[in-house]
C-alpha cells in the first residue's frame, strides 16, 4: 500500500474545508482506489477514507493512521459506514 498526495487535483475541496471548519491543514490522497482526506485543527485530526467499490477494510485504516498521524487504532475513535470510514482523533491538551 502506498499514499499519493492528490491534494492539488481537490483544491476546492480544501478551500472550502479551510473556510468553512477550524481546520489549518487539509491533505487530500489515494490510497489505490480509496480517496483519503486527512484534516488537522487545533484541538482534533480527521481522516476520512472513501471508496466507490467497496467498503473501507481496518488494515487501510491502520495503514492510514500509521502514515499521516502518531496514534493508534486504539487511540482513535473510528466510524465504519458503507464505503466510507471516519477516523477522530482528540488533542491532549
């Protein structure tokens, strides 16, 4: 498995994602057919895999938080949808 930063192909989606939110960093990848938006705010981080063939499977979450944070799965709170898997990550203050 390999992350590509894609960022510059989604520059509207980060614009809007640094406006609309408190984020101060947006990084958008592709993970193969998985799209990964990577946020970062003061107080939280968020990752959000996306694919449009099949569910997101836990060692490309983990991959993920391996790659773009320094937590563990355990140290995340993660949301498993259809296609779709949502990672929080809380700053300690």
């Amino acid at each position: 498995m390999r992350l590509f930063d894609v960022t510059n192909n989604f520059s509207e989606l980060v614009h809007n994602q640094l406006a609309a939110t408190d984020a101060n960093l947006v990084k958008v990848y592709s993970l193969g057919n998985i799209i990964v938006i990577y946020t970062k705010a003061p107080t939280h981080e968020e990752i959000l895999l996306k694919s449009d063939q099949r569910n997101i499977r836990d060692d490309e979450i983990e991959f993920a938080l391996k790659n773009l944070t320094s937590v563990t799965p355990k140290q995340a709170e993660v949301i498993h949808s259809n296609r779709l898997a949502e990672v929080s990550i809380k700053q300690l203050a």
